[in-house]
C-alpha cells in the first residue's frame, strides 16, 4: 500500500507510559522536560504495520505463539538479500526478547566469571551494564576521531583480543554513539585478529537500516565463517522497541543450540510477543515506501541539523554521522563544563539531551541529540541548545 507519510506531524506521546516523555524526570531530575534522549523516535510506526497489529488484535485470541516459521524466518532472510545483498542461512536465525538479552547471553556462553569483554568506546550504555553485570571485565578500545572519520587503532585492539583471558568482541555495527559504519577492510581485519587470538564476534547490528550515504551497512554474516553472533532488530528501523521483539545469527550449531537451552529451557522464553512477530514480517515484507520516506526525513533532520550548527555554533564544525538519528556532538571546543550545561538545559531551558559521559570517560565533553522526531519539534529543541550555549558569554 503506497502513502504519504507526514513525519512532520507531531503526535504527542504523553500518558503513553513513554519512557523518552513520560519518565523523563528518572533520568534528568525534572518533569516535562523536552526530549531527545533515548534512542526511540516520535513517529508512528507504518501503516501496514498498524493495520496488521489491529486485526490480529481483532481476532482476540493471544495464546503462544511460535516464531520459527517461514513466515518470519524468510521476511528476515529476503530483508538482508534486499537490503545488505547479502544471503543468510535460516536455520542460522535465533529468536530473542531483546536484543541486549542476546548479547548478555552470548557473553554469559562464551567467557567466564572474571573474562574481558573487548568494546570500541565511547559504548552503548548497556554494553558497560552487561558486560559488569554479569561479572566480566570490560577491555575499552577508544576510537579516535581522525580528519571527520572515527578510527580503530588496530594495533591497540590487537593488544586488547591478545590479553590471555580476553574472550569477546562486543562490536557495535552501526557503532551508537559516534555513528562510525565499519568498512569491509575494517571488519575483515578485526575478524582476522579475533580468529588469530581466539576471540568470538558478537555483533549488535541494531542501526544497521539507518545508514547515510556513502556509507553502506556490511553485516557479519557477510564477513566471516567463523563462529560468531549477530544480533539485531527491527524496532530501531520501524519504531517498535516496546513490542519486545529482537534476532540474530548464531552460526555455530554447538553454541545455537547451548542458546535455544538458555532461552528455552532455563528462561521459559519459548514464546515470542506476537506482535512483534507480526510487526517485523510486515516491517520486512511491505513497507518500504514508508522506509524510505522516514530515512529521507531523518537525514533531513540531520541536515538541518548541521545548518543549524555550522550558523550559529561554527566552532563546533559539526558533521553528519555515517549512521543513526543520533547526533555525536563534540562541544569541548566550546570551552563550557558539561554539568554547567546540563544544568542549564534542564533548569533553565527545560530541554533533556543525553550528556555523553553516559557512554563513558571518552564521552566526556560531547551529547548525544536524537533527531528522531517532528522538524518543529527539533527546530524547538535546538533553539533551546543554542541559547543555553550563549547564555555562557
Ligand atoms: C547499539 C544498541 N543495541 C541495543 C539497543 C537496545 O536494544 P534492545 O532494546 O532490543 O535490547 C540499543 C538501543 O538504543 C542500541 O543503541
């Protein structure tokens, strides 16, 4: 079904239970805040999607449910072909409530009490949580910032995998909170050093739709056959993250089937959210119009962005990032404490934007802006930023 999606209509979240408008005091302190915080966007998801959900909610029996069907299986298998020209095996594909679930339990099979975690940071907040949580040690590989690039130093990641009780590689591919989309060169040689030092991939693959450009997502299961993990979604995609619904690629058959075990057997996870099943057939199979149309009006917003910045914040010389409606924002040029501007972009502005010591010690001195919502909204909300700036002079 073709439609014209008007992402610059507002639709207000409020008393939705939403965590980015409605609990925006747990995270900044104060209420009714405008936010651009957590990565979810304000949009409706399509249509299609919609109509789907609303019939299955008409027929009114929600027993349990399976997800290992052709249905699911081929709309994820054909998505991959359509989108990343890359062919992936069915029997391949697991099933998980989220895809920080997965990860934690790929760490948890893979590493022992006491193990290192490789991360490229700054890192994905849930990356530090699982990564300590379940009592593992994370080794930080920090990206650098070279010529509007973000770069691995390889060597120092070679270091890190050779440290002898260094299990994993917890890649971020689209990499939140740079944006940093990893080439071909650099994932063929990063899996090479993991194969070297008997190092194992899982790869968070979660904002791999959202790529700008030149930039082109090259997924893992297109890089190696070695045993690895893939995790992903379509809720970043389609706006779905409260349906509860996430998959991925185990290609080994020993640690797929130590998996279904944890999920299954230990967990009692056996039956998926229906309608996130629903959701990501449809997501996959009948909705690219409306896709399009949203990457169009994000990189839109980032546009506008970066107009906005390059006016009236030149010193920041704010690019465009590779991937992902998150926008890494290098303020230190500014000169201007990062709590004295949270502070005043709370209190006095009464704007919340995440701070990007959130994402550790190396985001000190950046934020993290999500332009996942109406133009008006983000015009509003960068107004806002700009004069908490000037208001330092
Ligand atoms: C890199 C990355 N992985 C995972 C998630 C969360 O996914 P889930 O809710 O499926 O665990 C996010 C959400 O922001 C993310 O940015």
């Amino acid at each position: 079904m073709k439609r014209d999606n008007d992402f610059s209509k507002p639709v207000d979240r409020h008393n939705t239970y939403c965590t980015q408008w409605d609990f925006v005091q747990d995270r900044f302190g104060e209420a009714n805040l405008l936010p651009f915080t957590i990565s979810d966007m304000d949009f409706a998801t399509a249509p299609n999607i919609i109509e789907a959900m609303v019939k299955r909610t008409e027929h009114g029996v929600f027993g349990y449910s399976r997800w290992q069907h052709s249905d699911f299986l081929s709309a994820i298998q054909g998505w991959f072909k359509k989108r990343f020209n890359n062919e992936i095996q069915t029997q391949q594909i697991v099933y998980g409530p989220s895809v920080i679930y997965m990860v934690s339990q790929l760490i948890c099979l893979w590493s022992k009490i006491g193990e290192g975690v490789v991360v490229h940071t700054p890192a994905y907040d849930a990356f530090y949580k699982t990564i300590t949580g379940n009592q593992r040690k994370i080794r930080p590989c920090p990206l650098n910032r070279q010529d509007d690039q973000w770069v691995c130093d390889m060597a120092q990641l070679e270091k890190l995998l050779a440290e002898p009780t260094t299990r994993v590689l917890l890649l971020c591919n689209p990499h939140n909170p740079t944006g940093k989309v990893w080439s071909r060169e650099e994932l063929v040689l990063m899996s090479e050093l993991c194969k070297r030092h008997d190092v194992r991939i899982i790869s968070d693959e979660i904002h791999m739709d959202l790529c700008w450009e030149q930039a082109k997502h090259i997924p893992l299961s297109a890089i190696t056959t070695e045993p690895y993990a893939l995790f992903t979604s379509a809720s970043k995609s389609f706006n779905i993250p409260a349906l509860t619904g996430a998959y991925g690629i185990i290609n080994d058959t020993a640690s797929r089937d130590a998996y279904f075990n944890k999920l299954k057997v230990c967990d009692g996870l056996s039956s998926p959210a229906i309608f996130a099943v629903i959701a990501h057939i449809v997501a996959y199979t009948d909705c690219d119009d409306w896709f399009n149309q949203l990457r169009r009006y994000l990189f839109d917003n980032l546009s506008y962005l970066k107009k906005r910045l390059d006016t009236d914040l030149p010193e920041l010389k704010w690019q465009i990032p590779e991937s992902t409606y998150l926008a890494w924002i290098d303020i230190s040029p500014l000169k201007i404490d990062d709590k004295a501007l949270q502070h005043r972009l709370i209190h006095q502005e009464k704007v919340a934007i995440m701070p990007g010591d959130t994402y550790g010690d190396e985001g000190r001195g950046y934020i993290r802006f999500n332009v996942g919502c109406s133009r008006e909204k983000l015009a509003d909300g960068v107004d806002r930023f700009i004069r908490a700036i000037k208001s330092f002079n």
